[in-house]
C-alpha cells in the first residue's frame, strides 16, 4: 500500500489513544497513553474502532497490537480512573473491554501482539487475546498481580490464562500475582518469540518482517485466518462440531482461488503465490 494511502487510514480508523497504520497487509494497532498505555473506557472505544477497520479492510491480512515508546505494552486498565467511577459504571467497562477482546479474538486474520515493555494485568490480557505473542527481550515483566489490588483478572484473564497453561498453574500465578521476564513467560507457553534489539524501533522491524510472512504471497491469507478460526472457535465448543466447523471452513477455502494455485503449484513442482482470493 502506498504510503499516501496508509496515511489516510490511519487519520480515518485511528484516534488519540489508539493509533492506526495499514501497509503492505498488515495494520498496526498502537496503544497510545503513555508512560504505561493503561486502557479507559475510550481506549477500548477506540480499540474497538480499530479492530473493526482492519476487519473489514479486505487489504489487511494479519493485524499486530503493541504500545507506544519502549517501557510498556500496556499496564491494564487505569487505576484512577477506576477509582473515580461508580461500581456499575466498572461492571460496564469491563463487559465492554471484554467484547471487545472477544472481537479481536474471533476477527478470522491473524493477531500478533508485539510485547514491546511491561505488559501486565490488563496489558497481558489484552496480549493474551492475540493469537501469537512476540517480545523484545528484556523489555520489560508480565503476569496478572491483580490480587495485591484485592481483585482479579476482569478482562478475560482467569479464562484465556487457565486455557494456555493449565489450571493448578493459573491459579498459582494470578494468587501469587507473580511477574516475570518474557523468557519465563515462553517456558510457560504465553510467548511464542524472544527477539533480541536494541531498539524498540528494531524490535518492530523484526515483528513487521514475521507478520509479512503470513501475508500473500507467501501464504494464503484466507487459510491463515480459517485456521485461526476453526482453532479459537472450535476449541469452546464440543469436539463434533468442533469438527463440523472446521469442515464447513474447509469446504469454503476449496473454492478460492489460492486452493486451486496450492494444488497447482504442489502438482508443478514449484513454489505457489498466493493472492489472498
């Protein structure tokens, strides 16, 4: 995509707390409050915004979340203002983080979150809602220390935690409120990569290259995004029709362009390219 044209989607689908940048297939979601990007109820407006432009974009493929500067990906929500609204307004936002957690979860591209610094409690939640996690090696801690505020993970922590890691583990990481380093978080199966850089801007360049790597030509984006699907679906649903789903995804990619160019290429001996149809 021309840079003109990134340009003009990032002023239409961005805001001031969440920014918005689209090229080459890949849009970029930056949360933007800086020191900590903690989320208020118009971030996550604004988050919401943004999922749904790169949704409906059909030239983006794969969506990448991360944080402004170098010292955090997100620290959750903000605490004064949780302090400073009612309980029901609290109950609220936090339905309305969920969905819109849930949204980016279920959007059929691929999500990475780039854990550019500290992400935790809210941040790792949001982190936890990506599909693959990628950090920049001491950058930073994560975990959920919601327990020493007297609360729990209220963004879809307790329920995407225990799914990653099992629940004797869960439960001993959000009542300890433990942080730890983004190499822990990989032995534990939260990171999927450790990238060593310099620099935030290096880290990104590194995360930009790999979210390339799941757009056309080198994959067939439709597929990358079914698969998402039929997993983050399938998985809350019974196994038959967890199976059913995935057939019905199936029998959708057999009649797209870039299943015919995959058997064509795999008959040729060659290496296909994909167009994302």
């Amino acid at each position: 995509m021309a840079e003109a044209e990134a340009k003009v989607q990032e002023t239409e689908a961005g805001g001031k707390l969440v920014r918005y940048a689209a090229e080459g297939g890949v849009a970029v979601l930056t949360l933007n409050d800086p020191p900590a990007n903690t989320y208020s109820y118009e971030m996550m407006g604004e988050l919401d915004r943004a999922i749904l432009a790169a949704r409906m974009d059909e030239s983006v493929q794969t969506i990448v979340i991360t944080g402004s500067g170098e010292k955090f990906f997100c620290a959750g929500a903000n605490i004064a203002m949780l302090q400073s609204v009612t309980p029901t307004f609290k109950y609220y936002f936090c339905l309305h983080a969920n969905e819109t957690l849930s949204r980016l979860e279920q959007t059929p591209k691929l999500v990475i979150a780039a854990i550019n610094g500290h992400c935790v409690g809210g941040g790792l939640e949001v982190a936890m809602a990506a599909d693959i996690r990628v950090a920049r090696k001491g950058a930073g801690k994560m975990g959920l220390p919601e327990v020493s505020l007297g609360v729990l993970p209220g963004t879809g922590g307790t329920q995407r935690l225990v799914r990653m890691v099992g629940k004797s583990r869960a439960i001993e990481l959000m009542t300890t409120g433990e942080l730890f380093d983004f190499e822990r978080g990989a032995e534990l199966g939260l990171v999927n990569r450790v990238y060593e850089a310099e620099t935030g801007e290096a880290f990104m360049r590194q995360v930009l290259e790999y979210a390339a790597r799941f757009t056309t030509p080198h994959k067939a984006a439709h597929a990358v995004g079914r698969i998402k699907r039929a997993v983050q679906t399938g998985a809350e649903i019974p196994f038959e029709s967890a199976l059913a789903l995935e057939r019905e995804l199936q029998q959708q990619l057999f009649q797209s362009e870039d299943a015919r160019e995959g058997l064509d290429a795999y008959t040729a001996k060659r290496k296909p390219q994909f167009k994302g149809r």
